[in-house]
C-alpha cells in the first residue's frame, strides 16, 4: 500500500500557516474538506507540513470525542482511503494522530465509503471509522469524514460541536505542538506495521461488505448457505430470473476505490454479464462527479457491448469515494439514455416500494425520507404506495438522522436519500451505495416489478412483454429539475452572510413573485406558495423559522388546488464547496419553464445578496 512515512517530523507548522489555510476549508456533517495540491486538477502526492499538521488535529479530535464515548476499553478506529493521489500521506497523519492518542487504527488501504462504513458496522471491535475522502470533488480535494460503531457519518448535532473545537485548536500553538510532536516522534516501524497488515483487515472489510449488500438488497439478514432466508426469497429466484431472461451490465470505475471492491466478483455471481472499464486503482480518466459529461464514457461503452449482445442494457458510473453513482440505460433504437441523478433516485425508491409491496410485508406506517432540493417526483411515488414524504437539510447525516426519528416513532423507512445527489439509502445501510443502485435494478429487470409500479400508478401496460428499462424510466411521473453539475445551479454569492441573505430573500419574495406565479398558475394550474426551512432534522413552514447558524436550505413551493406540489425553488450554501446551490423543479417536461423559473432565482439572490 506504500502508506508510511511520508512526512519529515523535523518541520512543524506555525499558527499563522495553519489559519491561513483554515480560512479555505469547508467543514460541515458532510466531511471536513480543503484543496490540498497547488490547484483543484493537481495529480501530486505530496501534502505539506501544515497540511499534514491539520489532519492530525483534526483526527485528535475526533479521537478525543471517541474516548468520551467509550471512557473504558481499547478502542479501535477504520482507516481508509479513496483514489486520490493525497489518501495515503492524509492516511500516515491521522494514524499518527490515533496512535499518540492511544487507539489502535485498522488500516484498510483504498476502500469504498459503503465498505467501510458497513464493515464498522457490524464489527464486534471497531470504535468508530475515519474515512479519507473529498467525493465527488476534484482531484487535488481531500478531507475525511468520521463516525461511530453504528457506522454513520456523524449527525449534524454532534459534528458541529467538534467543528467548532477543530476551529479553536488549529490556531493554538501552545496546545496544538505538543499534540503534534507527540503524534510526529512515533518510530516509523510501528508505523510499518499497520501497513504490514493492512491488506488482511481490507479483505476482511470486503467480504463484510459483500454479505452486508446482498441482506440489503434481499430485505434479509446476512446468514448465508442453503435454506436462508438470503438464499431462498433472494439470491435463488434472482439466479432463475436472470438465467430466464439475461442481463448484462458495463460500469465505467474511473479508477475509483470501488476498483478494489465487491462489483467485479459479486455481479457475475448473482447471475449478470459484466464488463468493466478504468477498472484500476487511480485509473482516473474521467471528471469524478458522474453526471452529465461524466456519464458519457459509460454510455459509449454500454453501446458498443449492446451492439455485441443486446443483454447489455445498464450502465453505471461511481464517484471517487464510490457512494454515487448514476446510470445509463438502452433504449429500443440501440441509443444509451443517462439518467439525472433525480431520475435515479426515484426510480431506485419506486424499485424498492415495488419490491416492498410484491412481498407483501409492507406496514402500516411506511415513510420515505429525502432531502430538500429532491424532486416533487417522489411527492407523487410516495402518495402511489400510501406512504409519507419527509425531508430534511441537505447532507447524508441529516437525512439518515431524520429517518431513526420516525423510525422511533413506529415508522417503517424503507428507503432515504438525496434526490439531488443521486443514488438511495436502503437501511439497514447508512450510505447511498451505486451497488445498492444496481441491485435494485437487477431485481426491476429479473421480477418485472414494472407491473407492481403500473398498477400502483393505474396505468395499463400495453403486453405482456417486459419493458426495457429506459421504458420503465417512462412510468415515473414526468418532472424537469436543473441538476446539480448545471452551470445556472451554482452561485457566488462573495462573503456575504447566508443569515442576512435569506431574511433579505424573505423580504423581497412576495413583493416580486407575482410575475412567476401568473405563469405558473397559467402553465400548471398553481394556485398558492409555501416557504420552508430546512436545518438538520428540522422542517419548519414560513419564513424566519430558522436557528443556530442558519445554513440550512430554503425552499419555495408551488401548490395547485389539491395542495399538491407542482414546482418549486431552492437554496443553500454547499457544505462541500466554496459554491452557493440553487434548484427550480417543475411538473412535466419543460426544460424552457425550468429555466426561466431558476433565472428568476439567481436575480432574486442576487439582489438579496446584494442587500
């Protein structure tokens, strides 16, 4: 794994070098984040001292947090890495960090957010995980995100507080140095040894990983082996499917961490056909965020292997970090379609409703789970099988936070995510995971779930024939949503305070609203808006309902005359990037209307930011 010893512990940094590139960092729930080459595309392994200086602070405390947790007992702490050329210098830090604190790190070398996250939590010995990522962003990012036995990212409530204790502790050098020169004097063999055996703990956290996804998709427990309940309602009736009616399956990994994952084996296992492209480690060929450009590779290559064998109707791509990931599929003319990440994530909750609903185990309190800028789809997927719709502030923590909520109070969530990020989180998973993606696919296509969702939406089908998937695609409601990766989503909105934005946005709203709500009365028969808040768990109607920092997200919404959502517009400050998001979501296909509407939104944060 070529890990250690890649820092001189002769050369400590000063405060001011540590400020200065605090300044830069974004630290949220999501991950603690910050441009570690000398430009975001950089391809350099190297970190400097106060760099390297920072991760140990940071991993100090999140140990120190981890030790009020578990006062008594050894505690042992994941490591891993995703692709990026910084993961193994970040990796030494923070080990040297653990280990100057007293906690043993498991080293896993590159590995998958979902894989370690599912291997921490069902090991009998693992405190917790530290988790070496900057996802989706480019190149010379890096950061690292952390949780508990549970195998979650850290809720919002909890993240905060050792974000504020980080802030306090970078610039002071009398605490700080001593942390340092204690993390930095370790003998490099000690060091060595983690590295040694690394590659035991990796295969350990790969086959927990493996069984942990099948009990995911099947909806069973991970016993294995003859008369399981895995084996004999999932992995044996998928076999028979797939032999009756074959799927093949094309995933560009662009070097990616899931290039040291399960997907390679475990698909060709249940029953599908696959090829795999940039399937090495570091392999990047590719941008890392697998929307819109980033999915072209993948449609190519799922069309040159449909031409060979018209098996072949998927495709998927991960990030770097492999949590997300998107999908292409074929269409009848022989032309691979890629999905938006809205469109994936409802299809993937339609796909499990659907699989809820054919087993007939569904409970009488079914709820989903979503964040603030997903799609008004789900709205009307919810309202086909009965359930509730809930949604929370952006970020994953927030998000899986809200579901344990309502699962405490008799809930049954089977499925939660982030419309807006693509992909799902089937529990007992706490990540969205592109091979949780694919298996909810490969069950659509073996058990023809296309018919469960035709008659929970009472359309007729018009045969027996299968459906492609691009046509069950089809079946959803039609909505346009301006994604993520669009140029008119992201904003700059300079250093002026998120606080002081929104009560101005508030403010000018429903002075300026009214040209857009004549036209989306004419257009899609809206009848009234709401506002909402978004903070964490919290979602509160009207304006001002705010708290804390207030970096939440702002919603408005369009109802029609059933109350029914029919549009809606968003924002919020981007927890992970130095950037401002908007959204604007309108039923039906109507890419000009959606445009005007987040035009409409940028001048309207323009001139609130403004002030």
């Amino acid at each position: 794994m070529n890990t250690i010893n890649h820092h001189n512990p002769e050369l400590l940094s000063t405060s001011l070098e540590r400020v200065a590139l605090l300044q830069n960092m974004v630290l949220s729930a999501s991950g603690w984040r910050l441009c570690f080459g000398p430009d975001q595309h950089s391809s350099s392994s190297v970190i400097s001292p106060a760099q390297r200086d920072l991760v140990i602070l940071g991993a100090s405390i999140f140990a120190g947090y981890l030790k009020t947790k578990n006062p008594s007992g050894d505690l042992v702490v994941a490591v891993a890495t995703d692709t990026r050329p910084t993961g193994p210098a970040i990796a030494e830090a923070a080990m040297r960090a653990f280990l100057a604190e007293g906690i043993s790190p498991e080293y896993l070398g590159v590995c998958t957010t979902p894989e370690i996250l599912a291997y921490t939590k069902q090991s009998d010995t693992l405190s917790g995980f530290f988790y070496i990522t900057a996802s989706h962003n480019p190149l010379g990012y890096n950061g690292f995100k952390f949780g508990l036995s549970d195998g979650a990212v850290l809720p919002g409530s909890e993240a905060w507080g050792l974000i504020d204790a980080f802030r306090k502790l970078g610039p002071d050098q009398e605490v700080a140095q001593p942390l340092l020169e204690r993390a930095l004097a370790l003998p490099a063999e000690t060091l060595a040894e983690l590295d040694r055996v690394g590659p035991a703990h990796k295969e350990a956290a790969r086959e927990s990983y493996r069984r942990f996804a099948l009990a995911v998709a099947g909806g069973t427990t991970t016993e294995e082996g003859p008369g399981s309940p895995l084996e004999q309602e999932f992995l044996v009736p998928l076999r028979k499917a797939l032999a009756e009616r074959p799927l093949g399956i094309v995933a560009d990994l662009n070097g990616s961490a899931r290039t040291t994952s399960v997907d390679r084996t475990l698909l060709p296992w249940l029953g599908a056909r696959l090829v795999l492209q940039n399937d090495e480690p570091g392999m990047i060929r590719n941008q890392i965020l697998p929307e819109g450009p980033g999915l072209a590779p993948t449609a190519e290559l799922l069309e040159k292997h449909h031409r060979q064998d018209p098996a072949f109707q998927i495709g998927y791509a991960p990030d770097n970090d492999g949590d997300r990931g998107n999908l292409v599929f074929m269409d009848r003319t022989g032309a691979a379609l890629s999905l938006e990440a809205q469109e994936v994530f409802a299809l993937v909750v339609a796909t499990e409703l659907a699989w809820l609903h054919r087993s007939g185990a569904a409970p009488g309190k079914v709820g989903i789970v979503a964040n603030g800028p997903t799609s008004a789809r789900i709205d009307e997927i919810a309202d086909w099988f009965g359930a509730t719709l809930f949604r929370a502030e952006v970020g994953e923590a927030n998000v899986i936070s809200l579901a344990r909520e309502k699962q405490d109070l008799g809930w049954s969530i089977p499925i939660l995510g982030e419309g807006s990020n693509g992909g799902a989180i089937v529990p007992p998973a706490t990540v969205r995971d592109p091979l949780s993606t694919v298996l909810a696919m490969m069950k659509l296509h073996a058990f023809s779930l296309e018919r469960v969702l035709a008659d929970q939406c009472q359309i007729q089908l018009p045969s027996e024939e299968p459906l492609l998937l691009s046509e069950v695609v089809n079946l959803l409601p039609r909505y346009t949503t301006i994604e993520t990766d669009d140029p008119l989503a992201k904003m700059h909105v300079g250093s002026c305070s998120h606080k002081d934005l929104k009560a101005r946005y508030e403010s000018l709203l429903p002075r300026k609203i009214a040209p857009l709500e004549r036209e989306l009365a004419e257009t899609l028969g809206v009848t009234s808006w709401e506002m909402w808040n978004y903070e964490g768990t919290r979602a509160t109607r009207g304006p001002g309902n705010r708290r804390g920092n207030e970096t939440g997200g702002l919603r408005v919404i369009f109802l029609d005359s059933r109350g029914k959502t029919r549009a809606s517009l968003w924002m919020r400050g981007s927890g992970t990037e130095p950037v401002f998001r908007i959204l604007a979501d309108c039923a039906g296909e109507n890419r000009p209307l959606a445009e005007r509407m987040i035009r409409w939104q940028r001048d309207l944060v323009e001139e609130a930011a403004r002030g």
